[in-house]
C-alpha cells in the first residue's frame, strides 16, 4: 500500500511496557459511517481491563494483534460516507467508540470510523480536551440513570464515587434531570460534588452512609464497591441499584427477586441525539463535571495509562494524538 493509504496507531499488543508505534491500513467510510482524523482522546479505566486481560476485558474490545485500544474520541471528519448527510468533511465531532467483544479500532491512532447515529458536532464551548475526556464518563452517567434506573424529575438519586469521573459525571446530570442527589465521596471531594449541585454530600471517611437515613429512588454505585444486599434498605419500594461493573450483581440478582427493589448492570452505548443533550446541558450553564489532570503526546502513551492508575490523581487524563507521533 502507498503512503496515503497508511495511518500510524499505537501498538499495545506487547503489554503496557512495550507500546510501539505502528503503521497499519487507512480505514474507509462505508454507508452510514464518517472517518474521523482524531485530535485528542482520553484513557479509561478500559484500557487497563484490556491490557490485564481480565474478564470485563474481554468484553471491551477484541484481544488481536495489533492491539490498538482507546474509546474517547475527538477529532475532525475527514471522509464520510454514502447516505450520511449531517456531516460534512471539516467538522469538529465528538463520541466514543462502541465497548465491543468485537471492537478492533482504537482512539490511540491517526483515523478511526464511527457510526454517523454515534457522534455530534462538538460545540464550540467545549473545548478539545475536554471534548475527549467527557464521552464515555457523560454517556454512562446519563445512560445510567435516566434508561437503566429511571430517574424522573423529582427524583432521588445516592451517587458512591461521587468525586470520580462516572461519579462527578451522575451528579451533575441527575440535577440537569431535575433529581435530588446525594453525593458519597472522600473528604478531598466534598466541595466539588457540592460545587456539581448535590442537595447532601456525605463524606465517606467521617460518615457510615449505610448507616444514614438516607432513602432514594437510584442508587448508582460506580467503584464497584458495595452490593445490592448492602444497599437495598437506602432505596424507597420500587428503587433500584446500578452497578458499572457485572460480577458484584449475581448475588443481587437473586435477592431482587424476593423484593420490589432491582438491581440493574450497567453498559454504555454511543448515541448521537445523548452527546447533543450533553453538549447542549454545558452550553446551557451546566458545571463541567471532569477536570483535565494532564496531558501526554500519544507518543508517550505508555506514560498517560500509568498515570490513570495513581493515586494522586485528580481529573481526566488527555491524550494528544495529532502531530504528536514518535519519530
């Protein structure tokens, strides 16, 4: 193939240590679908499931060789489709890429190709940074409650993890859906979940919230961290309990058979008509709900993963793909 018909991507096949830069086919538009040139992504949580090769892993994207990996997606459009016709070549989009068994694209190469129904035009408010760090945190949050819990205004939600990206996400879309929220997150966190609306904010490290009087329609746990049986009394008759992550819900399951609470796994989707709601939310005055801890060139992605697991950590790591390739 010629040079024209080539696009370098990021290699992850040799595990977290031994990221390359690689060059691979160009993909093409086909009906329905748009090229985008990506600008900017941002590392999930994703990525180290895949690399670790752990169950949920298997689930995010195909284990092939190369392995190119990364969902968040902000970029230009650089070819589109037959039958496409709210996109044109130039336009700043934004989007993810879909969680896939399946799914052999990823964010940390030159072009990937996404479904014209599963990114929006970026607003011109939202800059490109961020633009790549909210996708799969806002989807998720918005997804979560609103499709898989329910959440009606007037409403009530109880949002563990409040302070991380999913978590900072739920509270400022629950309010933005006219939902009371409380917020249960880690003292360093208490006033930037305040800061997103929440109506109470329990500080986990002083408080045992599964002590607390707390009573709502969603609870929406995005560590993982408790259970359906731990958490069933805090929801009113009819609630139900969102969980990000499947193997914490077998035993819920079960125990949501015996009661009219539910238990509910959650799995995200791209769609374009919810990237506008968000966009639209933030250009109507809603706080963002993730920072932007760093940046790293796509060249030194090996860095950027290893950052999203520290401790330290205090926002959304951004990973600038164009022009920033090694060599």
């Amino acid at each position: 193939m010629s040079d024209l018909e080539m696009m370098r991507a990021m290699d992850a096949s040799g595990g977290r240590g031994a990221i390359e830069m690689i060059r691979i086919p160009k993909p093409s538009a086909g009906p329905g679908q748009v090229r985008v040139e990506v600008v900017c992504s941002a590392v999930e949580d994703g990525e180290d499931q895949v690399l670790r090769r752990t169950w949920v892993g298997m689930f995010l994207h195909r284990n092939v060789r190369p392995l190119v990996i990364g969902w968040n997606v902000a970029g230009v459009v650089d070819a589109v489709g037959a039958g496409v016709e709210d996109f044109s070549i130039g336009d700043a989009v934004w989007g993810h890429l879909e969680f896939d068994m399946f799914q052999k694209q990823g964010a940390f190469s030159e072009f990937v190709i996404m479904g014209a129904d599963a990114i929006a035009k970026r607003p011109e408010a939202v800059t490109v940074e961020l633009a790549a760090a909210l996708p799969t945190v806002s989807l998720t949050a918005l997804q979560a409650l609103r499709d898989f819990g329910r959440l009606q205004a007037g409403g009530s939600v109880l949002v563990i993890g409040a302070g991380g990206g999913i978590g900072s996400a739920s509270v400022a879309i629950a309010k933005r859906l006219g939902a009371e929220v409380v917020g249960l997150c880690s003292t360093k966190d208490v006033d930037k979940v305040a800061g997103l609306g929440a109506n109470r904010v329990i500080d986990r490290k002083k408080e045992d919230f599964l002590a607390s009087d707390v009573q709502v329609d969603v609870i929406l746990d995005t560590p993982s961290k408790y259970s359906f049986g731990q958490c069933r009394h805090l929801l009113k008759p009819g609630g139900t309990y969102l969980d990000l992550h499947p193997w914490t819900l077998a035993g819920g399951f079960l125990q949501s058979m015996l009661t009219s609470k539910r238990c509910r796994f959650v799995m995200v989707a791209p769609k374009k008509a919810d990237l506008e709601q968000v966009g639209g939310w933030l250009i109507d005055g809603m706080p963002s709900p993730v920072a932007v801890d760093s940046r790293y060139p796509v060249s030194e992605l090996a860095a950027a993963l290893s950052r999203r697991l520290e401790r330290d950590r205090s926002g959304q790591v951004v990973v600038e793909v164009a022009g920033n390739w090694p060599g």
